[in-house]
C-alpha cells in the first residue's frame, strides 16, 4: 500500500512532458483569447481554456508507462507495485484536472464572453452534456470520462511492439473505419459513444468509464509482466 | 537461498538458458563468467523476475520468482540502467518511494565514498558514475541479493579497484549474495568468494575461487611425457607446437619433473582454455 | 616475510606458497608460540590474493594443528608448531632434497668425494 503510493507520487512527479505540452498548449491559448476577445474584440467560436487540459490525462497514460517504467523498475520498484501504482496517479490527475476545468468554465469562461456579444466557447462540459445535472453531477462525469482516458492510453501504450498491440491498433483502425460507413455498425459505435460520454442518465455513463476503464486498465498486466525493462 | 531447476528460456529460436540448474544456498560475492551471449544476462533477469523462464522453476528463499512476483529480495542492476534525471539526493528519496527498505542515509554515505556529487542531476554525470549510483542504488536497497550486471563496464582500473574494494566491504559480515557479472576478470578474480562459469546457457563450472588456484595448472613439456603425466586428468585444452605440448588441467595437482614442468593458471587463462573449445579445436584436437 | 618469497611464484598454487611463507615465519621465530599471525584479510591484501585463498592456506595451517583459533583475537601459533615443521622439514630435506641433489651430482659427473668436499667448502662460507 505504501509503495503504490510511493509510486503514484513518483509518477505524478516524473510526468514533466505530459505537464509541459498541456501547460504551452493551454497558456497558448490563453494567450491568443486575450488577443482576439479582449484586445481586438473579435467575434467567433472557439474551444473553452479548460478544453486543453483535459489533454493531461491522454498524455499521461502515454508517457508513464512509455517512460517511467523502466526507471522506476531501476529504483527497485516490483512489476506488480507498478501496475498498482500507475491508476491512483491517473485518477489524482484526473481529480485536478476536472476541478481546473470547472473553475475556468465557471469562472473564466464568463469573464471572455463578456466581451463577446454572442456565446461561443464550446467547452465539453457543455458539448458533452455534462452540465445538465448540476456542477457535482458535471464533476463524476468528467472525472470518470478522463480516467476511462487515461486508462485507455495507458493499455494501449503498453502494448505497442507485442503483437496483441499491433492487433489492438488494427481493430481499432477498423472499428473506425469499417464501421462508420455501414449503418447498423455506425449505430453501435454510436450507442458506445454515447454510453461512455452522452448518456442522458449520469449515473450510466459514469459507471460505464469507470467498469470499463477498470477492465482496459487490468488488461494491461499482462504487457507488464513481458515488457522489458 | 537461490535455486534454478531445469531452467531454459528461449528468445525466439534463440536458446538463452539451457536446462540450467543451480542452488547458491550460501552469502558472499560470486562471480558470474562467460561468453557474449553465453547468458548471464538472462540468468539475472530470470532471477530478477524480469523476464518468465520458458521451461523450469526459479525459487528464491522457497517462493517462484516470475514476472508478476519479482522476488522481494532481490535487486537487478541492468548494465547503462536508466534513471530519473534528479538530483542524487532526490533519486535516493524517490528509491525509498517505491522500495520501503531502501536506506537513504546509507546511500549518500556511500555517495560520498564514491566521490558522487550528490547535488549533480543523474543525467550530467558520466558513463562510470552512473554505473556507481547503479550501484549504490543495489546496495542500499536492503535487499539481500543484489545482481550487478558488468557494473565495471568503462571504468578506469583505479575505478575498478575502488569499486571492488568498496563492495567486498560493505558484503563482508553481511548476509548478502551479490552476483557480478564481468569481462575484466584482474580485480573480480582477487574478490568474489565463488565462481560461475557459464557457456551457451549452460553451467560449466560452479565453485570456490580457491579451487581455481588449486586445481588449475598448465603444464608443458616433451609432448609424450606430458601425455603420459596428465593421462587420466581433466584436460581442458591443449597445445602442440613442434615436439612440446602445454596442457591446461583443472583437477588434482601433479608434481612437475624434468620432461615437464607445472605452472598455475590465472582464471583468465583457465577461463579461456574452458570456454574457448570450438576456438582451439581446429589446431589442437 | 622477507622481500623476495613475499613476491609469488607461478608454479604453485598460491595457498601453498602462503602456507610456506608463514611456516617459514614460526620456523625462523618471527612468530613464537601462541603468537598471533597475520589474518586473512592482511593476507589477501598485502599479496593481492582473493581472500578465499587466503582462507584456504589459514585452514590448511589449521587442520594440521600449526596454528589454533584464538577466540575473538585471531589465529595464533601452536605450541609445538615449530618442532612439528622442523620436524617435516627435516624429513623432506632428507626423502627428497637430498636425494635430488645427488642424483643432480651424479648426473653431471661430479663423484662422491667431489660432492663431500664441495659440501664442507660452502658450510665454511
């Protein structure tokens, strides 16, 4: 229990570039808002602050077992230590970042619109219909959506170079491709979509991240016990 | 206590260990010889629990060591290990982050015995100072059997001897088994307490350093008379040149004589004349 | 240990030169009885021996009864240490240097009352 937080505190720590990439994105875009909305006062849509934080997740589930895997195993850290150790960190960055996001939705989204005369921030709380609710009810979805993410890419990256990898990224490329044109299939990656992100009763869709991020999660032990160090 | 039982692990075609068996049931230092690719490597992943045995079982202290059960009290040490790019100071507390026995203090003693910089970030250190925290990382692990694979790798022979000098320290009066694998046998030769000799997976030879001393010995002289002398030895290789030969045994003494005389043979020839076979055949068998 | 037997020779095992040096050091009295001798690891450092060898010759000295444990001190020298290695000594010079050295003598023609009077010179030397 010790080390899997020692470890989740570690990855936390150890996750510069996924930090790095999510802080110019962001302050990037911070600063063109100001040049656009408040200095030159153009109209137009645009993505909300917040949108590019929810990047942070993505990028770690890509970066830690992609980079801290093998130093941590160099500490002497065990292989089972790290497969307990890699979610508490994904789900404390999901925690911040979803409180980030609602902050600048509440609170920063409003002071840029202000000088707009018409709406036009798309932010995902919005855009996902996570707003419905209430805050609390925006928080859990979001918070389960992101963790469902990061659990993803984490799984995903593990199995890059073995041969389940390659067979998991050409299903995936075919899932995409072949079922969006085909209409009965289009309809279930639609009900997928919509379970995992849509879905009109929270409860549904913050329990469907949370089971199926839990299995993509766990699938990634067996990666763990053939990656090399 | 260490046991491989009919171990073979394959990469592919590729046979790494082949139906190895071993059972290391006593503390010290043990030197690891053989060949590139005569897999030593593979043994310390195995034990480490880096990588599955394909065939066989490796038990450390009684329980199978795998993958998903990495032995508690073991600690690899890769050669050009990675590590986070910290400060010494920082990397040693992230250690007892992730291993609760690890022991800070005593790392940065040894950090100091080292001459390590403990304020330097790991990645402006050189090639051999990294392999010093490696390391230092092993020994203040706490765990009692530390696997340094060629942790000498490019350093200078007063690095080497301080090295040596400072890890047969810190084993003595331990209870560690520390494995060390090497090409440059001149400093390993004078410290490890037992010697394991493997060649294409298999184990050649497994035995106290002293036995070497004992037990191996060239002797040269009137081919028939050497012939005669050493008939019945174990011949580990042999050399003809004109009507003399040199034979190198690893058995019984013998008394040299006139038509011959007996010289000791360092481990590095007597590693040699063992595992260089197919090398020599061609001119001597 | 003098300078020139402290350098090792490669013909014998390194145990059984270290075994000689120190019987050669309770021989000439450099260490008298239940005196301790030089420990293992001196051993090994000062020769640059691995100190398993070291070990080796210490048990060898042990197991013929020239030296005993000292508990908590070291090895030391037993009492009847050096007559016992006078003792063997004298029985080696006896079955093999000396009938060596003849046979040496007789093999470059050198005869008998030769060899005794060569004897006699070097003794007054």
């Amino acid at each position: 229990m010790k080390t899997m937080t020692g470890i989740a505190k570690i990855n936390l720590k150890q996750s510069k570039t996924a930090y790095m990439i999510v802080g110019i994105l962001f302050f990037l875009q911070v600063g063109s808002e100001i040049v656009t909305r408040v200095i030159l006062r153009l109209e137009g849509g645009g993505l909300a602050l917040g949108n590019y934080l929810l990047l942070l997740p993505l990028l770690m589930g890509i970066f830690i077992p992609a980079k801290n895997f093998s130093k941590l195993l160099n500490l002497g850290c065990k292989r089972l230590d790290f497969f307990r150790g890699c979610l508490p960190a994904y789900a404390a960055a999901a925690f911040f970042v979803t409180l980030a996001c609602l902050v600048l939705w509440l609170a920063v989204d409003p002071v840029l619109l202000s000088y707009s005369s018409e709406p036009s921030l798309y932010n995902l709380f919005d855009v996902f219909g996570f707003a419905r609710d209430g805050v609390a009810i925006a928080f859990f979805r979001m918070f389960a959506f992101l963790l469902l993410v990061s659990c993803v890419a984490h799984t995903l990256t593990l199995v890059q170079g073995r041969w389940y990898g390659w067979l998991a990224d050409a299903l995936i490329i075919i899932i995409i491709s072949v079922f969006t044109p085909i209409a009965p299939l289009r309809a279930a990656l639609v009900w997928f979509f919509h379970t995992i992100i849509f879905h009109e009763f929270a409860a549904v869709q913050i329990l469907s991240c949370l089971i199926l991020g839990a299995a993509v999660y766990c699938a990634g032990l067996a990666p763990i016990k053939a990656k090399q160090i | 206590m260490i046991e491989f039982s009919n171990v073979t692990k394959n990469y592919g075609k590729n046979t790494a260990m082949d139906n190895f068996s071993i059972k290391i049931d006593q503390p010290g230092m043990y030197c690891l010889l053989g060949r590139n690719g005569a897999g030593k490597t593979t043994l310390m992943k195995l034990l480490a629990g880096n990588v599955a045995a394909s065939e066989g079982t490796i038990t450390v202290n009684g329980e199978a060591a795998g993958p998903l059960a990495m032995p508690e009290s073991v600690h690899f040490v890769e050669t050009g290990a990675t590590q986070f790019n910290m400060r010494l100071a920082d990397l040693f507390k992230a250690a007892a982050e992730v291993n609760l026995s690890f022991d800070v203090p005593f790392a940065m003693g040894l950090a100091r015995r080292f001459q390590l910089d403990a304020s330097k970030r790991y990645k402006h250190l050189s090639f051999g100072m990294k392999a010093m925290v490696n390391t230092v990382i092993a020994m203040a692990s706490g765990r009692d059997i530390l696997l340094l694979d060629e942790p000498v790798l490019g350093f200078d022979p007063v690095m080497r001897k301080v090295f040596y000098e400072l890890l047969s320290e810190s084993c003595a009066g331990s209870t560690k088994t520390v494995i060390v694998s090497t090409h440059i046998i001149d400093e390993i030769e004078k410290t490890a307490e037992r010697l394991i000799i493997i060649d294409r997976g298999k184990k050649v030879l497994f035995c106290d350093m002293a036995e070497i001393d004992e037990k191996a010995y060239c002797v040269t002289g009137i081919s028939e008379s050497v012939q005669a002398a050493t008939a019945g030895l174990n011949i580990i290789s042999e050399t003809k040149a004109g009507g003399f030969m040199t034979r190198h045994i690893y058995d019984q003494r013998i008394e040299a004589s006139e038509k011959y005389s007996v010289s000791s043979l360092g481990l590095t020839d007597f590693f040699v004349s063992l595992v260089g076979r197919e090398q020599n055949s061609g001119e001597a068998m | 240990m003098t300078k020139e037997v402290m350098a090792l020779h490669e013909e014998k095992p390194v145990f059984m030169q270290i075994i000689e040096m120190i019987e050669d050091d309770i021989i000439s009295g450099t260490y008298g009885a239940d005196e301790l001798i030089i420990s293992t690891p001196q051993i090994s450092k000062l020769l640059s021996v691995n100190p398993t060898t070291a070990q080796r010759a210490i048990g060898v000295l042990t197991d013929r009864g020239i030296i005993y444990k000292k508990r908590g001190v070291g090895m030391a020298v037993a009492p009847a240490a050096k007559e016992k290695l006078l003792e063997e000594r004298r029985a080696r010079f006896f079955e093999k240097t000396v009938p060596g050295f003849v046979e040496e003598a007789r093999k470059i023609a050198i005869t008998g009352d030769e060899l005794i009077k060569i004897i006699k010179e070097s003794i007054n030397d």
